[in-house]
C-alpha cells in the first residue's frame, strides 16, 4: 500500500499532487522503477531563479546629486527583479522610482515574461490610466467648477451612485475571481470615484488650438484592488509549488491553466470598468456644460499587455505601441507630469530599448515622507502659495497635501529631455495647466481619526475635572 510516507521516503516533498498520484499509483499497483518514473512525470517541475540577472534597458540618469541614490536604487531593485525565472527583457523609464523592497519592480519599470502574469507587477492599482476630452472653446473655470461638482475624492464610494450597465455586470459575474458581492459592491459604489494619492482632476488649455481640455487620472479603486489580493493569494499557491525561492513579491500565475486564463480575462474586465469610471466622470460634465465633445481618447499606464506568449508588466510606463491598446485613438498618448506642467500628448513607436513605452510621469526623487520632512521650516500655507502661484488647485478633502505639490515630483524638464535622448515618444501637444482637484489629506477627516480624536478629548476632558 502507498501512502504520502512512502512519496516523501523517495525523496518528494509533500504536496497537493499527492493525492491524486497516491490513488493513482495503488490502483495501478506501481512499485520500484516503474513507480519512480510515474512520480517524476507528475511531479510539479521546481523552477529556480536565475543566478545571474539578466541584462535591461536603463532608459534613465541621474542630473543631480539628489537622483543618485535614486538612480542607484533602482538599478539595484532592478538587478534583483531580473533574477526572476519567468522574465526575458526588461526596462526602466525616465521616471523610475523604487517602491517597496529590493527585487520589487519600481515605479517606471517594465518586465516582460513569458507564459506568465506577475500581479504584484501591476499592483493593488491596476489599470491606472488617463483619460483627456476636448471640450473646445470654453472657459476652463466653468469646467474645472462642474467637474468638481461631479467627481468624487477620497476614501469609500459615492452615495449618489453610477449605474453599472448590464452587460458588464453579467462580465462580472461570468469571471470565477470577479463573482463575489464584495467585488460586485466596489464595482457599483466606486464608479465615478478617483480615490486620493496622485490621482487627479486636470483643466488645461491645448497649446496648439487654446481648446479646453479636461483630463482625469486613477485606476480601478476598490474592485481592482480586491481583485488584486485575490491574485496575489493564488499567484502564492504556484510560486510554493513551483518556485519556492522566488521573491514572494515576485510570484506568478502560469498563462497556459485555466486559472491564468480566467485571471487574464478578469483583467479585461477591470480594465473595461476603468475606462467607464473615467468616461463617466468626463461625459456627465460635458452634459452637464452643454457643450460638445471634440475629442476624447485614453490610455493606461499600469497594467499588463499580452503579445503572443509574452506578458509586458508596465509599472507605471505608459504603453506606446497600438498593439498593447485595441482601442487607440491615432496613436496619441497622455503623459501627466506634475499639477504645475503642462500634460504632454505623445505618440512613439518601439525600439529596442524601449520595447514599445514610455514614462508615465514625472515621478519621485524621495518619498512622500522625506519630501514632508525637506518642507518642515515652512507651514503648508506657505509652501501651498509658492508652489500654486497663478494656478486654480483645490483639494477635495479641504486638506492640502504638501506631497502631491509640484517640488514632490522629479524634475519635469529633465523627464522630458530623456525622453528625447532615449526615444520614448515625440511630443505632439502639450495642454497647459489652468487648475487642478486632488483628494488632499483626507483621512485628517477619516471616521476613525474623528472618532479618535475624540476619544482624546473626552479623556483630556475627564482628566481637567
């Protein structure tokens, strides 16, 4: 009789294979050598990371002192992520910045695998992306006004909810990690909302023409960050399968299962809802201005994009080739810099350094922690008056957030001239800022922090008498 100690005394290691082999190996009476072969054949094949990194395209350079250690980093995360046994090519932006542990893909990095996806490669945020409409010859102030009236910052969903059309809904519920009612409730409450971090609300001017042109930029909020976990958890069940030594963060779903498979179409589908939560924000002020629509087209910046076999992780690299956006509109590409710059519209084509991106903003030279503490002999009244000096910035939670303000980002010009210097993209037009919603600090107003704070008075309170 063969047990899972017999399995384990021929060297395996215990498994849920096991089970499956066991019941197998008994009815056919398997023994010695024919045994051995068996178990070999079914047995998961372990896959080791890479000893030696392999080798990417450095699309970046340090121009100051203060990019150094950011440069340096990145390189190191970078030398460590391409260790990863699944990955062929890889790449970093102009933009990069480390996010995370070393061996964690930066922000501004792309790594492209084959027959597999990496969730944590696409992150909590997936889809993140941008969305532009030409709203013509109007006041930018109207439209700054009605869309601040209409879009939703912050925390949680809205209470004056969005439908959810039908025939997305039914893709929800088609896909076995989407059909749950807590992914379905993000979906319906979190549509028309843009969440807070560098998410934004941005009303400009083209360059060119002097048409008014709105932009938005946030991802997939609750129901793509849900999904993500899920991910996560079972990306975790094949990397202990079948890559024990690889970087938890760097687990990966296999494309060719039927999990992979189903995972790849979820990923459609948020990516279909993401679209829909900018359009809707965007269509409902054009109704509501009473004005007509004179272009409009998108792009995400933070997703995965499939050819053939091969998965292309952007992590913050905006995708420049049509072959990663089915629904491209002339090639045009948006690439948001900072609150103060202008948001450049781009179109590119793929080289061998690039492999078909390009940044997706300005990013970071130090984190948001660091940048508060460069700030401390100044009071955010002050910072917030020299940093927005001619620009109309609001800040939806009423709290300004002195990490999202222009000196928080890397410097844009310098973004801009390697983007020259290394190929990614040409620029077509720029929209020139005129204002800007952010969510600002709103977990000052959180319900656990008032609650918090509360509780402190009550004490402080009770202590005077």
């Amino acid at each position: 009789m063969i047990t899972g100690q017999t399995l384990i005394n021929l060297g395996f290691k215990p498994n849920k294979w096991f089970r499956e082999a066991i019941d197998y190996a008994n009815k056919y009476n398997l023994e010695g050598d024919r045994l051995l072969n068996y178990l070999e054949s079914v047995c998961p094949n372990i896959i080791e990371p890479f000893s030696i990194s392999l080798d990417y395209h450095k699309n970046i350079r340090a121009e100051s002192e203060l990019e150094i250690s950011n440069v340096e980093q990145i390189h190191k995360t970078m030398a460590e992520l391409m260790k990863t046994p699944t990955l062929v090519d890889g790449a970093v932006m102009p933009d990069a910045c480390p996010t995370g542990a070393i061996g964690q893909i930066p922000v501004g990095g792309i790594a492209v695998a084959k027959n597999a996806i990496h969730p944590a490669m696409h992150s909590a945020d997936i889809c993140c992306s941008v969305m532009m409409t030409n709203l013509g010859q109007i006041d930018p102030k109207k439209v700054l006004d009605k869309a601040h009236s209409l879009t939703h910052f912050g925390g949680g969903g809205r209470k004056d909810l969005f439908d959810l059309p039908r025939d997305l809904e039914d893709k929800i519920k088609g896909n076995y990690y989407l059909n749950s009612e807590r992914s379905l409730n993000f979906a319906r409450t979190h549509l028309g909302t843009q969440g807070d971090g560098n998410h934004f609300l941005y009303v400009g001017r083209s360059e060119k023409t002097g048409e008014t042109m709105l932009v938005t930029h946030h991802g997939s909020r609750g129901f793509g960050a849900n999904f993500y976990t899920t991910g996560m958890k079972l990306a975790e069940t094949f990397r202990k399968e079948i890559s024990p030594k690889t970087l938890a963060k760097n687990a990966w779903i296999p494309y060719d299962t039927d999990e992979g498979k189903q995972y790849w179409e979820a990923l459609q589908i948020i990516r279909e809802w993401t679209k829909l939560n900018h359009k809707i924000i965007h269509d409902t002020t054009q109704r509501r201005l009473k004005v007509e629509t004179l272009d409009q087209f998108w792009n995400e910046h933070n997703f995965v994009f499939k050819e053939d076999d091969l998965f292309f992780h952007a992590k913050g690299a905006t995708p420049l080739d049509d072959k990663f956006v089915p629904d491209s509109k002339d090639g045009l590409r948006l690439i948001p810099l900072n609150m103060s710059e202008p948001i450049l519209i781009v179109k590119g084509e793929t080289t061998d350094s690039n492999l078909g991106f390009a940044p997706h903003g300005a990013g970071r030279d130090v984190s948001r922690t660091q940048h508060k503490k460069s700030k401390s002999d100044k009071t955010t009244e002050q910072i917030f008056v020299e940093e927005t000096e001619g620009l109309d910035i609001r800040f939806f939670s009423g709290h300004v957030d002195i990490s999202e303000l222009p000196s928080a980002y890397k410097n844009a010009q310098n973004v801009q001239d390697q983007m020259k210097e290394f190929g990614l993209g040409e620029v077509q037009d720029k929209i020139l800022p005129y204002g800007c919603i952010m969510a600002g600090d709103w977990q000052i107003d959180a319900p656990w922090k008032i609650k918090a704070r509360k509780k402190r008075e009550a004490k402080e309170k009770k202590r005077k008498k």
